[in-house]
C-alpha cells in the first residue's frame, strides 16, 4: 500500500497548551561583553593575550577564547549555566589571565559582581584589580530567563 501525506494548511498553533500547560526552568545567559583598558602587563614584548576564567559560587563556569595581543578587546561570548536557587543569590567571580605559549598561563587580575544588589543586570562593569591596583574591567551582561521544560 502507497501512504501519501498532504498538508492541510493549518497550524498547530496554540495545539494542546491549555490541556497541557509548558512547565519552564530558569537559566542564566551571561553573556562577556568586553575585555576594557587593561594596564597590567605581563608580557615583555607586545600586549597581553587575555581571556577570562568565569565562576559562580566558586564554581568553574568556563572561560572566553584567548584574544592575541590586546589590551582591550569586545568579546561577546556567552556561557549559559543554571543554579538551584534564586539566579540572583549566584556570586560572579572574574579572573584575567593571559595566555602564554611557554609556560604557565600568568594572572592578570580579577573581579566580582554580586547580583543581587544591582538594580540593573544590562552592561555592567566589572573592576578588576591586581595586588589592590586597578587593571581595568570587563564588561558583562546577565540574562536571568525562562525555557521550556520538557
């Protein structure tokens, strides 16, 4: 037997969503804007080559791609994770590092951007800071948002 299938033209829009409500769950895009007028160097010869290493709740998130030789650089990467609570209780941490080919990738510096006591999540700046000294910033932006569940 020969099966043919032919569209109706209709949409399953809106098809069961009443009698089958989408459950959702809250995840968190946070997105590295920008590495921002970093002072510090590390290198000898030329700019550093920086990426940012990224925790919450001191807990590894990931890190940008190393940008060659730089001090300032827009990035737009985005690391996507979810926490057990309240995304606004997660406590960010940055650290600027810069790659090197030979040997052990060198520190730059770091910062912090607690959530919860920011009115705005959009275009922050983060101050990083070596041995106490300003080195610069970054530029980051939290999305907090719900997807569906299923």
């Amino acid at each position: 037997a020969v099966v043919s299938t032919q569209s109706t033209g209709k949409s399953r829009k809106g098809h069961g969503s009443a009698a089958h409500p989408v459950e959702t769950t809250t995840i968190v895009e946070l997105y590295i804007d920008s590495i921002n007028n970093i002072t510090r160097k590390t290198d000898v010869i030329g700019s550093i080559d920086p990426y940012v290493i990224v925790y919450a709740n001191d807990k590894l998130l990931g890190k940008t791609k190393p940008v060659n030789n730089t001090s300032s650089v827009v990035l737009n990467e985005l690391i996507t994770f979810k926490t057990k609570g309240d995304p606004k209780t997660a406590k960010l941490s940055f650290t600027l590092m810069d790659k090197d080919d030979i040997g052990d990738d060198d520190e730059v510096g770091s910062g912090s951007f607690n959530p919860a006591v920011e009115e705005s999540l959009t275009n922050q700046l983060v101050h990083l800071k070596y041995k106490g000294k300003d080195i610069g910033s970054i530029s980051i932006t939290m999305n907090i948002r719900d997807i569906p569940l299923i």
